[in-house]
C-alpha cells in the first residue's frame, strides 16, 4: 500500500494526536515521525522545527474554533464563539497552554483574533472596549476550561457523591455548607452548568458599559 505523501497539514494534524495523547510535553519531531511512520527528518521539508509545530498546531485549534462575523449582533457572535472554545479546548486541553504563547503566530491564529476585534467593531465598540472584551472573554474561558477538565471527581463520580467524602462541614464552613445545602444537593448540580450563567454575567456587564458608551 502506498502511504500518502506528507503535507504541512498532515504533519500538524499528528502532532496533534500525540498532544491528545501525551500533552505537549510528547511532542517532538521524533514522535510525530512515528505517529506518521516515517523518519523525523522527513518532517523538516513540511515544518521547519519544533517551534514551528508548535506554531502549526496553534493555528490548528484556532481553526476549529467558531469565528464570530462582523455582520452579527456582537452578543451572539461572542457567545457562540465562547462556547465554541470551550468545546474545542475541553477536548484538546493542551491547547491551553499553547494558543496565546505563540512569537510567531499564524494565519489562523491571526485571522482569528482579527474577525473577534472586527465584529466588535463592527458593533460600535471603542478599540479600549473591544481589547477589554477580548480579554475577559478569553480569560473567563480558559480559566473556566482549565478548572474543568482538573475537577478531582473520579470518573462517574457525582458532585453529591465527592461532597459525601468530604464529610460533614457545617460547623466549621457554614457558608460552602449553604451552598452545598440550596445549590447542589438534591439540585441535579453540574459544574458544567456554570459556564453559561457565568457567561451571560460577563456579556451583561460588557452590554451595560457599552450601552453606557
């Protein structure tokens, strides 16, 4: 059987099954070679070193994140492309660490960010507006992402079943035991859930300060 010949395309999208597999810290030229079943200095004519890989798959999770348009009403455009990172970075958590690390960053990863600050602009926001949006959107994802995929559940292990092994905490924190109490015990909680109403928060008060503009 003939193997396929090797592209930029093909190079990246093993590179990105080893950081599924084994983190950014398993990527090198030698295992996205084996990935591929040739010689790492085949890869050398597609990709000219590791930190162009690296480059290759920044752009490579830009690609598979929704890309608000400028012609949209900024709110949705922003809320579905928030959801949309969350998806993709959930799924491929390496990413976290990569897609804003970049010196040299690529089409996609530039394209990107253009069409957030252009459908922003294209709404009335101030530049300061939109780099303020841009910021805390990104913040409130990645960070919300991050602690997601790090929660210390066991797999089909329920938040009321996690809270259970923590034994009883009433006196000591009454507060958390509040909480606990009216917001997931007998509530069918999901931390999961969270990142919608913390979302619709963060657009609230960024529709309120541009409304205010």
């Amino acid at each position: 059987m003939t193997r396929p010949s090797l592209t930029r395309d093909r190079v990246v999208d093993a590179a990105s099954r080893v950081a599924d597999a084994q983190g950014l810290v398993g990527v090198s030229m030698r295992s996205v070679g084996r990935e591929l079943g040739v010689e790492a200095m085949s890869l050398y004519h597609h990709v000219a070193n590791k930190d162009a890989l690296l480059d290759g798959l920044a752009d490579w999770v830009f690609e598979r994140i929704d890309t608000p348009s400028a012609s949209g009403p900024w709110r949705l455009e922003m809320e579905r492309r928030a959801r949309s990172a969350r998806t993709v970075l959930a799924a491929h958590p390496w990413g976290l660490g990569l897609i804003e690390s970049r010196r040299s960053p690529g089409p996609a990863t530039l394209t990107h960010h253009d069409a957030v600050i252009g459908c922003l602009r294209a709404s009335g926001f101030s530049i300061t507006l939109a780099a303020h949006a841009f910021s805390v959107l990104d913040a409130y994802v990645f960070g919300f992402v991050l602690t997601e995929v790090n929660l210390p559940f066991h797999p089909g292990e329920s938040p009321e079943d996690f809270i259970a092994d923590l034994g009883p905490v009433a006196a000591q924190y009454p507060h958390l035991a509040e909480m606990i109490a009216e917001h997931i015990v007998g509530h069918d909680y999901s931390y999961g859930d969270e990142f919608d109403h913390g979302l619709a928060l963060i657009l609230d008060g960024l529709e309120a300060r541009f409304d205010r503009a």
